[in-house]
C-alpha cells in the first residue's frame, strides 16, 4: 500500500476544522512535496516529521511522498499537524497498519528526538472534534488535561512517536488524561480589603451590575488598583458557553493553568503600559495570539496608569471594544477572536500626581487637560463610569470598627441586579444595561418622565452634557434601580448616575 490518510484539525481563529492529512508515496527521486495551502511551519515540518521518525527507529521511506492536506482551501497554521503527518507517512509506506486511527483525531508537534510536543488550541481542536462525530482522539500528553474537558470524545495522550507507533502496531495503550479532582479556582482579592472609598465602591458595584466601562481617576495610593483589581470578584461565574469561549481563547494562546478544567470565573487582564500593540490585540506567526482584549473576553481588561498607554496602543483598542471583536492580520487572510470585556482605567488627573490629590497639584492647567486628554478621545468617551477617588483617611484606613463589606455580600447584589436587567431586556436579546442602545431608551415605554429628567436636558441645552453622554446617565440610572430594587428610575436615581458619569460631588 503507498497511500494512508490521518484524520487532524486545523484552527482558524477560534473555529477548528478537520483536515485530513494524505500522503502518497511513489518511486522516484527521493523527496517530499506539501501542498493545500501550507504556512512556513508545515514546511518546517518535514524535517521535524522526518527527524522524529528516523529518531524513534522507524524507517524513512525512499521514495517521492507526497502530502496533502485537505480542504485545500483552508489557511492552516501552526505545528499541530506534525504527528499526524508522521503517522500518514508510515502508513503510505506500508510500515504501520493505520486501522487502529480509524475516526481518531491525532494532533501534536514532533520535537527531532521523537518526542510529542504540546501545542497550543487543543481545546478547540477537540471540541471541534467531538462536534465532527469523532469518537477518538489523541493529543501531547502536556495537553491531555486541557483536553479531557471537552465532554462525548475519548481522550488519549502520547509523549512520544514511539507510543503512537506502538499503539497502533501492538495496542500498546496509550496514557488516559490525568483524573485528579479538579481544584477550585483559587478567589482573587476581597473587597473587605478596601477602606473608605464608598463612591468608588459604588462605582465598582455600579458598573459590575451594569457592566458598564469604568474609569477610576485620583491621586496616588487612593486605591484605584485595588479597586479594579476587585472587579472579577463581584461578578458572576462564566455560564457553560462563555466558559468554553474563555478557556478555549486562553488554549489557543497556550496559558492554560495546569490541571485541566474550564475557567469559570470571568478573567482579569491587566497589561502593562508599554505593551506592544500585538499583545494588546493579538498578532504573531503561525497560530495567532490572542491578544490581552480577547483574553480578557467575557471578563475585565485593566488600563493601570492608563494616561502612561502610548497613542498607538489605545488607538487599537478603539476598534475591539466597539464591536466585541478583534481582527488579526495574517498572510493569509485575516483571523478574528472575540474580544467582548468590560473596560476599566485607572489613571492619575495629571502628571504630576501629588498623593494629597488636586489642591498640591503644580501641573499648569494645560498639562493638566493633555494628559487625561490622550485617553478622551478613543476611550474615555465610551466610559460610563467616571469617578474621582479622594486620597483616604487615616480615620478610613485605621478604622477597627465595622469591616468593608466584602466581594460575596456584593456579589450577590450584582447578581440581582443583572437578573432584573436580563428580564426586562430579554425580548431584545441583550442581558445588560451597557449594551441597550440609546434611542431605545429615550422611547416609550422605557424613557422617563420629563419632572425626572429636568436636570439631564438642562444639561443638555447648555452644552455640558454631550447626547452621547445623556444616554450613559440614562443607561445607568437604571442600573442603579436594578441595584436598588425599583422597576424604573426616579429622579433620585438620575441624580446618582449624574454623580458617577461626571465625578461630581466626590
Ligand atoms: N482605600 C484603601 N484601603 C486600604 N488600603 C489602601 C487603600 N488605598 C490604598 N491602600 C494601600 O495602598 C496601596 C496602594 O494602593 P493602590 O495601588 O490601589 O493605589 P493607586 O490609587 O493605584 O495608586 P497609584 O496611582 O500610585 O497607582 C495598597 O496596596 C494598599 O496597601
Ligand atoms: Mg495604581
Ligand atoms: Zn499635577
């Protein structure tokens, strides 16, 4: 027999695909030729595939072989298809009888010596596999725990070649994932940590509820990275899909924690202000990274000393957090992750940054207005929550008395909150107040009584307020309600959003 086919999948942005991996061996000239559209680490994979067989004692066939890798349209990236294509020239070869991998899935990179390299998006690969009907499949033994969390799919591991061929020549078995409990995520920080600051709790709270963006402006040491930091733990657990979107998004950029098994919690990106651009919104060769805005998807991305970001780097940002996606470019084509969070900035009022707050500030009023001005433009707008922290007390801070309420007691505010919004929006096919257009809410039945909105239209006509802004105050007015318990907002409830869209009366 000259001719075997295996069974891989191949990732394009989060959506896996089943390739079958052909090989063709003919008499001639000794060599190999790729082809169906492969990028430059599948050719680099015939030396590797080559290497590993000759290394696990095999014999490299002399003739001319030919790999195909079907569909031939689909762009396929990354090195995962490295076992496979070793498994099909042994086959074609007639070295190895392949029935064994009949409707088995075989992913994994070869390292020269033989040895089964783990490679990222195995979770996806397998999900993808499971949804294709295969009852089978086999995977680096570092990726078997990720692996064994797609449910209806037999997950077997090999750490090398030499297993594989043994496996399918003998039966000998192959390794089962590890079947450790898993361990609980382990709770972020508390929010019982956190002295003083009630707007700037209320705000966290406020903007959990809604999820609405957030931005914390105020002096040094006030806590606006403790506060955000905090943010993951007010918010509810990752339901099954967003669950699966999260940890397949974290397999693909190969920062899975070990131990396999779904991130329930929602997750907390907090890049540093000289990150690149790419790991920002994702980039790189072969497989592409997701970058820190889909990492954070379905949960937080921290801006710390966001005004620190250069222009370049929030300029990208702009894009992703308007539509929830994130567009990478490649060679060939373009690969898209999702990139759905909740945005937080933390950001001094000027450069200076005096701890006491504004009244030591020596900034000229100019130097004031650019520096939080690089972040108006492109984010700030989108911002619903705006507040100012005054620097903390020693009374707040030494305080012995009654503690800061902590994240659980929150959280479960949060939580009903959310269900209200949920409810009453569950004809539009959204869940949050953010996401509620606003001319939606400026119609019957949701706009508010006019005696409510006096001050908000007040504004309006005296320029002090943007209609994009009257909108934010509008959506987080109810927001507040939910949080309160009331089936719409009153006035006092506009009166609040006022407060916590301007950093007003601090
Ligand atoms: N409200 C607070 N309650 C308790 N501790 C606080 C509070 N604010 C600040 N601290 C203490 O000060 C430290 C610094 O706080 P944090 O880093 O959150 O300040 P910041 O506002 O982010 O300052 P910077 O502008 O310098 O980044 C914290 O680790 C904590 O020990
Ligand atoms: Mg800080
Ligand atoms: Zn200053």
């Amino acid at each position: 027999m000259s001719y075997a086919k295996v069974l891989c999948v191949g990732l394009v942005g989060m959506a896996g695909h089943v390739v079958e991996v052909e090989a063709d061996l003919a008499p001639g000239l000794p060599g190999v030729v790729i082809s169906g559209l492969p990028d430059t680490a599948l050719h680099e994979a015939r030396d590797r595939v080559r290497a590993a067989i000759v290394n696990s004692g095999q014999r490299w066939p002399n003739r001319r072989i030919t790999l195909n890798l079907l569909p031939a349209t689909l762009p396929k990236y990354g090195s995962a298809f490295d076992l496979a294509i070793a498994v099909a020239v042994l086959g074609g070869s007639g070295e190895l009888p392949l029935v064994p991998l009949e409707a088995t899935v075989v992913l994994g990179e070869l390292g020269l010596d033989g040895t089964v390299r783990p490679v990222r998006g195995v979770l996806p690969m397998v999900a993808a596999a499971a949804r294709a009907g295969f009852p089978q499949v086999v995977v680096p033994a570092g990726n078997a725990a990720e692996a064994a969390v797609i449910p209806g799919v037999q997950v077997r591991a090999a750490d090398t070649l030499h297993r594989l061929v043994a496996f399918v020549r003998d039966g000998t078995p192959l390794l089962a994932p590890p079947d450790d409990a898993p361990t609980a995520e382990a709770g972020g920080p508390d929010l019982a940590d956190v002295a003083g600051q009630r707007l700037g709790r209320r705000a966290l709270e406020v903007a959990a509820a809604g999820g609405h963006h957030l931005a914390l402006l105020g002096p040094p040491g006030a806590g606006k990275t403790m506060l955000a930091e905090r943010l993951p733990s007010v918010l509810p657990e990752l339901d099954d899909d967003a669950a699966l979107e999260v940890t397949a998004l974290h397999s693909i950029a190969g920062l899975l924690p070990p131990g396999g098994r779904l991130l329930r919690r929602p997750p907390f990106q907090a890049p540093h202000h000289t990150a690149t651009v790419p790991a920002l919104v994702g980039g790189g060769s072969g497989l592409a990274r997701p970058g820190a805005v889909s990492l954070a998807h379905r949960g937080v991305l921290f801006l710390d000393e966001a005004a620190e970001f250069s222009k370049g780097a929030l300029e990208a940002l702009r894009q992703p957090l308007e539509n929830g996606r994130v567009r990478v470019a490649r060679t060939q084509g373009s690969t898209e992750y999702p990139a759905r969070t909740q945005l937080v900035l933390a950001a001094n009022p000027c450069p200076c940054a005096k701890p006491s707050g504004d009244a030591a500030c020596e900034c000229t009023p100019l130097a004031r207005r650019r520096y939080l001005g690089r972040l108006s433009g492109p984010l700030l707008d989108r911002v619903d929550v705006q507040v100012r922290l005054p620097p903390v007390r020693a009374a707040e801070l030494l305080q012995t008395g009654t503690p800061s309420e902590s994240s659980a007691t929150v959280a479960a505010r949060v939580a009903e909150a959310r269900r209200a919004a949920a409810d009453r929006w569950a004809a539009t096919g959204r869940r949050l107040n953010a996401e509620i257009p606003g001319p939606y809410l400026r119609r019957p039945p949701w706009c508010l009584p006019g005696r409510d909105t006096r001050e908000l239209r007040k504004r309006l006509d005296s320029g002090s307020l943007s209609a994009r802004g009257f909108d934010r105050v509008i959506r987080l007015a109810w927001t507040i309600a939910d949080l309160d318990g009331r089936a719409r907002p009153d006035g006092g409830d506009i009166a609040e959003a006022i407060q916590l869209r301007t950093g007003e009366g601090a």
